[in-house]
C-alpha cells in the first residue's frame, strides 16, 4: 500500500513567516494587503514571501481548534467555508463607459500624492438605508455622507456637494467598487473635475483604506443601525472623532493634522 505524504505548507515550514503573517491579521489586514506588505518588506527574501492565495488555503484547510477559529475571525468577511475561486456569479449589470482600476496610475497605489479618494456605501437595517464614506489614500481623512436614498442620482449629488469643501488641489481620483449607486460617475466626473475608478468585482482589498475605515465607523453605527434615524449633525460627530484620532500609519498624527499639512504644502 503506498502512503502520499501531505505537502508542507509554506506558513508551517516557517515561523517566522507565519508569526508575521499571524501578527498582521490580528491588525485586521487583509491577506491581500498582508502579501503586498511582505514583498516590499522582504523585497530580496522569497521565504518571507508568500500569495494571498495561499493565506487563505492555509486557514482554511487548517484542523478545527481555537486558531482556525482565531484565524478566520480575523479576516473581513468571518465565512467558516471559502468559496472556490471562479465560481461565484456577479449577479449585477456593467456600469457603462466604467475606468478600471488596472488603468489606474501606480503613484496612486504608493499613497505620494494626496487627492486620491476612496468611496462606499455602509448598509442600514434591512439595506433600506446606507450612509456614505469616502477615505483619501494618504491621510485617512475620511468623508461621512448622509443620504437621503441609494440611488445614482442621490448618491451622485451627496458625494458633489460634500467634495464642494474640500480644495481643489485635494480632489484627483475616486476608486469605487461595482456598486450601481455610482452609475452616474460621468457626471460626477465633470462636475467635481475628478477621475473616477472601478475596482474588479469581489476585490474590497482594492479599497483597502475605505473597509478599514468602515470597520471603525461600525464602532459608532452597529450592523442593524437604521441610518434614516441617523442625522447628519451625528455623522458630523463621528466624523469629527474618527479625524481627530491619533493613527499609528500616520506616525501617530491624526487625519486632521496630515490633511492640514498637505493643504499648507499646496498653498507654498
């Protein structure tokens, strides 16, 4: 009777790589995002190296216990059964005449230049209400936007006149996903002098700064949250004290204080 040996997986053939794998979860980063931090880390050094892909392998084919579980709960959606990849269905239409994000420019995906935004929709009770946020890539500053509906022509002209505060210099790009609230981006884009990219369908890590902005906006808004209740003085608030917090990428300057700072370097 012949045995087939199981093949070691990368994470359990090094520590090290698992340990800084491990520690990056537990900071809620995605396995996209924890590839792409590794390469640029350990540009020289394929051991500490390693593909989103086979992240998610690992936990998933990891023996039921308390790390599988630790694990799991550390990534964004928390499914105890992956989805094979290729088969699920994007149930919705094409946006017409959509910019993917494959032509958008690398500087943007490097955080240099300031005025790149990302957009989304936080979904109320029962997805009869949302809110919008949008996130700028290199100070966090972020955006809350009351809605009165979800609709294109709603969310187009909310995200307008909220873009109206913010300098002209700060206003280059707006990455969204495939959402159809966004069907108007043509128009957006004409009338905020903005370029407007889609992510692929299924990719929230390509919005990497906006799903984690959102995840501390649930600290204020829980799932279940009707936001019709909510008032846009009480968004302003949370606004305010999401801006004004210290944050560890920002060498522990808050958005506020980068933001400024940007808007003086423009002004020289």
């Amino acid at each position: 009777c012949r045995v087939t040996q199981r093949k070691t997986r990368k994470l359990e053939a090094n520590p090290l790589l698992f340990q800084a794998v491990h520690r990056l979860l537990k900071k809620r980063h995605s396995p996209e995002q924890i590839s792409r931090y590794l390469k640029e880390e350990h540009p020289d050094d394929l051991s500490m190296q390693i593909s989103h892909e086979s992240i998610y392998s690992f936990i998933y084919m990891m023996p039921r216990g308390d790390l599988r579980k630790q694990l799991i709960n550390s990534l964004r959606q928390k499914k105890r059964k992956r989805n094979k990849r290729g088969m699920s269905i994007e149930r919705r239409g094409k946006i017409p005449d959509m910019v993917s994000i494959d032509e958008r420019p690398d500087y943007i995906l490097k955080r240099a230049v300031p005025g790149h935004w990302e957009g989304d929709l936080i979904m109320g009770k029962r997805h009869q209400s949302a809110i919008g946020s949008i996130v700028e890539r290199k100070t966090r500053a972020v955006i809350l936007v009351k809605l009165k509906a979800k609709d294109a022509e709603s969310v187009r002209k909310a995200f307008e006149k909220e873009f109206k505060s913010v300098p002209a210099q700060l206003k280059k790009s707006l990455t969204y996903d495939q959402g159809h609230e966004m069907a108007e981006h043509k128009l957006f884009a004409k009338n905020t002098r903005m370029k407007v990219f889609f992510c692929h369908p299924g990719s929230p890590w390509e919005r990497g700064s906006n799903e984690n902005m959102n995840m501390l906006i649930r600290d204020f808004f829980p799932k279940g949250t009707d936001f019709n209740l909510i008032t846009r003085k009480k968004l302003k608030q949370v606004q305010y004290l999401l801006n004004e917090r210290p944050r560890k990428t920002l060498n522990w300057k808050s958005p506020f204080e980068v933001f400024e700072e940007e808007i003086m370097k423009k002004c020289i």
